[in-house]
C-alpha cells in the first residue's frame, strides 16, 4: 500500500488521468504514517457524551485551518494541549491532500458523533458532483476515531447492480412529494444493502485515507456508506479545488461564504438518510 504523500496522491491522480476510461479505479487507499506522540494523540480522543457536530471550512487554504480548535474544545473532553496537537494532525493531512492535488482551495468536513443508529442499515451511495465540471472529482477522506467509512468493491457487477438499483429508485420517486420520497428512500437503503450483500465490502481503518471518485454521470464513482456508529467518532473529508471550482461552489448551502469565507457558527449533524443527486 502506497503511503500518503503528496507525491504519491500526485502519482495516482495522473496515471489515473492517463487510463482509457473503463480501466480507471474508483479510489485507492493509502497508508498514513503517523508518528508515535501523533498516535497517542488519536488514541486519546475523548467525544463528548451525546455531540453530533460538524465543522466546516470552504475556502483559501493557507498553513492552518480557522478556529478548528474552538471545534474541538466544543466537542471533545481533551485538554487545550491535546486538542492543540490534534488540529496539528489535521493541518499536517490538509497540507499533504493540497500539495498532492495541487489546488488552493479547499471544502473539509470534520465531523464529530458519539453512538447514534442512523447507519445500523448501510446508506450505499455515490456522491454526486461537487461542482459543475468537465473532468472527473474526487476527494480524500479519514477517519481519525472510531469506525472507518465502507466502500464497495469496484467491478462491473457491483456498478450494474447499484446502477439498476438506483435506477428503481429514480422510477418510483417521480412525482411524489419530498416526504414521499423519504420514505422511499428509507425503504430503498435496505434493498441497496440487499442487492450489494454478495459484493466485497472492505473498510477503512484509521491509519488509513481513501481518495474516491463521485458523480452520477460517472460509472467509475465508488459505492461507499458510513459505517455502523457504536463507538464515538472523528471523521475528516477534504475536497481539494481550484480558484475556478470554488466559485462554483461557494454559493451552495454545504459551502456558503461568510466571515473569512468559512462557516463561523457550528452546523448540527443530520443523518444523509435523503440522497440528492
């Protein structure tokens, strides 16, 4: 396994750039090395009783993300020192995600949970485009408590089956309305779990980043769901983009500038039961 550099993240991107599309993967997973003081930090990580909360930032990424530690002070038990050197852990991955993507800009997501049941039945799903754009995106994720992310294994067989799946979905949603297609959706969750049960599902661990690629345009998007969350945990996402991507983006509800072009108040959880396409 690769580790996570920004040569490699680069490596990886171009040679993928340079496959014929059908021979192109879905993600990869890399190995992140952590040093010895790191891993006790993450080892050490104390969610609060009941947190659900996510951090973001959508912006110019330069050197050190804004007020992440007031975030984490609100949502964990760790001392200022420890929570200090865990927002140190996240620089470091954001640095190494901008270099290896060679963009500026950056949507990261981190997000806090203790136990909840909102993925007891996997969501299998596939992002859909980030913002409007004429090439392939992806973004990197990880896991720094808790349990990892799930993906799918990416073979004809599995796309055919999601596709064919989703494809249902699509039909039987016309023309309901929204609290309609709720409960669709939620019916759905089980037959996608159903359909996929037979297809290898692998997960990530902690020492462990995935870059996958999105779209519903794009047959080489990874089928992937939020694990079972019976332990607290801290996830990261990080979309790495250009000048271009992030006035595209900008404007939209998950990355709405406001002051230094980061979200200045907490955005409270929701479970992603609702797929938006």
């Amino acid at each position: 396994m690769d580790k996570l550099t920004a040569t490699n993240i680069s490596n990886y991107l171009e040679d993928r750039k340079s496959k014929k599309e059908s021979d192109r993967s879905s993600s990869k997973i890399f190995k992140i090395n952590y040093k010895d003081a790191e891993k006790d930090v993450l080892k050490n990580i104390k969610i609060k009783k009941d947190i659900e909360d996510d951090y973001k930032y959508c912006g110019l990424y330069v050197d050190k993300l804004p007020n992440v530690t007031e975030f984490l002070e609100k949502v964990t038990d760790n001392t200022d020192g420890e929570n200090t050197n865990l927002s140190k852990i996240i620089d470091r991955l954001v640095k190494k995600i901008v270099k290896g993507y060679n963009k500026k800009y950056i949507w990261i997501s981190l997000r806090a949970s203790y136990y909840n049941n909102y993925f007891d039945t996997p969501n299998w799903h596939i992002d859909g485009r980030y913002h409007p754009s004429d090439y392939e995106l992806s973004k990197f994720v990880t896991v720094l408590l808790g349990e990892g992310t799930l993906i799918k294994e990416a073979t004809d067989k599995s796309k055919e089956i999601f596709f064919e799946t989703d494809a249902e979905l699509t039909e039987q949603s016309k023309g309901k309305s929204m609290e309609e297609q709720r409960d669709i959706q939620k019916t759905f969750r089980k037959k996608f779990d159903d359909n996929l049960k037979d297809v290898k599902t692998i997960q990530l661990k902690n020492d462990e980043g995935l870059i996958f690629f999105s779209g519903y345009d794009n047959k080489n998007s990874q089928i992937h769901s939020e694990p079972k969350m019976d332990k607290p945990r801290l996830f990261l996402s990080i979309f790495a983009m250009d000048e271009n991507g992030y006035e595209n983006l900008k404007n939209r509800s998950q990355c709405k500038s406001m002051t230094g072009g980061y979200y200045n108040k907490y955005v409270k959880y929701q479970s992603k039961c609702n797929r938006y396409k």
